[in-house]
C-alpha cells in the first residue's frame, strides 16, 4: 500500500532525523527545550511503522530509535541518553534509503536524494515548531534548505524532461505544470513566516507539508 510512497517518506524520515539528532546533540538550548524536542520522535517512529510495512529492513532504526525514545529520560539526551544509539539509529536509517535504490529509476533516485533534505527539512521545521523550541536560525535555515533543494529538483526535472520525445513531453505538460505550481506554492506557504516577518506557527508548515507532499507525488508518479 504504501511502497509508491517510500522514494519520499523514507529521505523525509531520514532527512528530520538527522536534524532532530544535531539539534539534541549539539544545540545549545536547556533541558526543557530538548525534553520537548525529544518528545517529537514517536512521530518519526510513526512514519518508520508505516514504511516497516513495505521495507522490513526498517525495522532496524525503528528499534533503536525507539529503544533511544524511550529509554532516555526527556532532557537528559546529551548528558545521560545513549547517544551512540541514536547515531546507529541514523545510519540505519541511511542504509533503509539506499535500499530503495535498486528498486528505483535513475530520475527517481535524484528527486529522492534532493528529497532529504526539502521533505526532511519541512517535517524536522514542524517538530521542532510543535516543540516550541528557541532555535531561531533553524526557522529561515531550514526553509533556505528546502528552496536550494526544490531548485535542484526543478532543474534535474527540466533536464530529464529535455531528453524526451516532443509528443511525451506534450503529454506530460499538464501534469509538470501542476507539480510545479503546487512546488512553488508550498515554498511560498513554508516561508511565510519570513516574507511576512510574523512568527512561524505549526499549522502553516502543516499546509506546507500537504502542498509538497502533493508535488512530489506527482513528480515521482511522472518520473
């Protein structure tokens, strides 16, 4: 049911992960903040349940993500948690991706790879918006991120769409229209905060996530 997804839930998964680990490992904020942060991975062991059901390999770092979640008491990450844990965690992770590879068409595996770091930087944007967390850089870090990535995937898009026959791409052009309005439009939603200069709220990127979830459904249903 769900392995059409994996191209893009998996680097999304993996893409949040590694951001949600600098900023437990290395962020400089106080125990209540990283208990909060912490408090956001069940969503990620979520989505590693979800892709279980396609991929058993994920099983690995949904087990010690979940181990690490749970056996850590929230605050105590950096100081008391098992960080080698999580690290295995992330490489595990890592490894569940490259699995997908061989599965995959060529166009496929560059609209994934960009996809850790737009669709993982949207959902870690949301956790840590959820968390309520004080890190102001990462609120126009992540959204900068997610616009140098959606622009490499709109080139690799256009540059895989130029070698095509005329009357395919003819076809498809209703369809890379969409995909790309919706794209767009999602950045848009993404960084409102920032055009806007107000606060960035959860349900904003929650619009954002939708939008881009969209597109990219659409470009790997193309590609």
């Amino acid at each position: 049911m769900f392995s059409g997804y994996l191209p893009l839930l998996i680097p999304a998964l993996l893409g949040a992960q590694l951001i949600l680990t600098l900023v437990l490992t290395k962020g400089e904020i106080c125990p209540g903040q990283r208990g909060r942060v912490h408090k956001t991975l069940p969503v990620i062991l979520v989505g590693w349940v979800l892709v279980v059901i396609s991929q058993p390999v994920a099983l690995l770092p949904l087990l010690t993500l979940a181990f690490f979640a749970f056996k850590v008491k929230t605050g105590k990450t950096r100081d008391a948690g098992p960080i080698k844990v999580l690290y295995a965690s992330d490489a595990l992770a890592f490894l569940s991706w490259v699995m997908l590879l061989p599965a995959m068409s060529l166009p496929q595996i560059g609209l994934s790879f960009m996809a850790v770091a737009l669709f993982g930087a949207l959902l870690a944007h949301l956790l840590l918006t959820q968390a309520r967390t004080r890190l102001q850089a990462f609120h126009r870090l992540l959204p900068f991120s997610g616009f140098v990535s959606a622009i490499l995937s709109v080139l690799m898009m256009l540059l895989l769409l130029s070698g095509l026959e005329e009357q395919t791409i003819t076809a498809m052009t209703g369809d890379v229209v969409a995909a790309l309005a919706l794209l767009v439009l999602s950045l848009l939603v993404w960084s409102g905060h920032i055009l806007l200069t107000k606060t960035v709220n959860r349900w904003q990127l929650l619009v954002a996530t939708v939008l881009l979830t969209s597109s990219g459904v659409m470009q790997m249903a193309m590609f």
